[in-house]
C-alpha cells in the first residue's frame, strides 16, 4: 500500500510540475514586463533610482539604471515565450538577490528611500515612511518562482519544449 501512495504522489508531481512551472514563468514574466515597461519611458528617474541606493558611484548607477529595464523586458519577453527559460530563471535569481541586498543594504543604513521597483523611485519626501519588510518578501516570492524555474524549466507553451520537441520533458531530475 506504501509503494502505491508513494507512486500516487510522484505521478501527480510528474503531471503537476510542469503546470506549476507554467504559472511560475507566465508569473515572473508578468513581473518583469510591468518592472521593464513602468521605467523604460524615464531612464533618468530609473538611474536615479539606483543611485538613491548609494551602493555604487553615481555614473555607475546611471547607466545600471537606464540598462535594467531593457534586461527587466528581456528577461519578461523569454519567460514569456518560454525560450532559454533555465537561463532566464538563473538570470532572475541573480537580479532578484542583488535587489533583496540592495533593499536591506538600504534598510540597514536607514535611508529612505522607494526601491523603485515598479517604477520612479528614489528618496522619499520629508514625513514617508518607506516599506522595505513588504518589498524584500515580495521579492523572495518572486525569488522561490525562479527558483522553481531554475530547478524545472520545462513547462508546457513554450519554445524550449517545442525545439525540444516536448513540452513538458526534459532531462530534470524528479
């Protein structure tokens, strides 16, 4: 009986996975084509953004500011197809941990400042409050659904699995 249940819970993994890889990429895509998209009209008050970090020089911060957005799209438009979906999950993880160090950088120090995130940001006006707690643990979610994808990127609708000539097999470990 322990074998059957044991085989139950692996056959409904196999079947699941790639469905809860799906909404993990469709998931991370729509939240770096919103990221990319709200800053890619005002490169200047997404460098600002960076430099409000204090963390690297100020022309450094700039040009780091003015390029995001267009990896941020890049990065959305992949996932979104589902074409180099390990390479995009891995390039998610790494963006994700700078932005989880760069909030708790900030936190830490006790600047004020929005993360500019999903848009302008940068220091905050005299009398707000800024919400590092709530940003860094949106961003673990977002980190966990890269995560997922990091471990499994084959998902159904893609590109990869239509090269691959599956959708939803590739050489992944259980």
């Amino acid at each position: 009986m322990t074998m059957t249940a044991a085989v139950t819970r692996t056959g409904r993994w196999t079947v699941l996975r790639p469905w809860l890889g799906l909404a993990a990429r469709l998931g991370l895509a729509a939240v770096w084509l919103v990221a990319g998209a709200t800053k890619v009209g005002d490169l200047a008050a997404s460098g600002r953004a960076v430099n409000a970090y204090q963390i690297l020089p100020y022309d450094l911060a700039v040009v780091v500011g003015a390029a995001l957005p267009f990896v941020e799209l890049a990065l959305g438009v992949l996932l979104l197809v589902g074409l180099a979906t390990r390479l995009s999950a891995g390039v998610s993880v790494a963006l994700l941990l700078v932005f989880v160090a760069g909030i708790a950088s900030a936190w830490s120090r006790g600047l004020a400042i929005d993360c500019g995130c999903f848009g302008t940001g940068g220091e905050l006006a005299a009398g707000q409050s800024p919400s590092y707690l709530p940003e860094i643990l949106r961003d673990l979610v977002f980190l966990a659904l890269a995560g997922f994808l990091l471990r499994w990127p084959a998902t159904p609708v893609s590109v990869d699995g239509a090269l691959a000539g599956d959708p939803t097999v590739e050489d992944d470990d259980e």
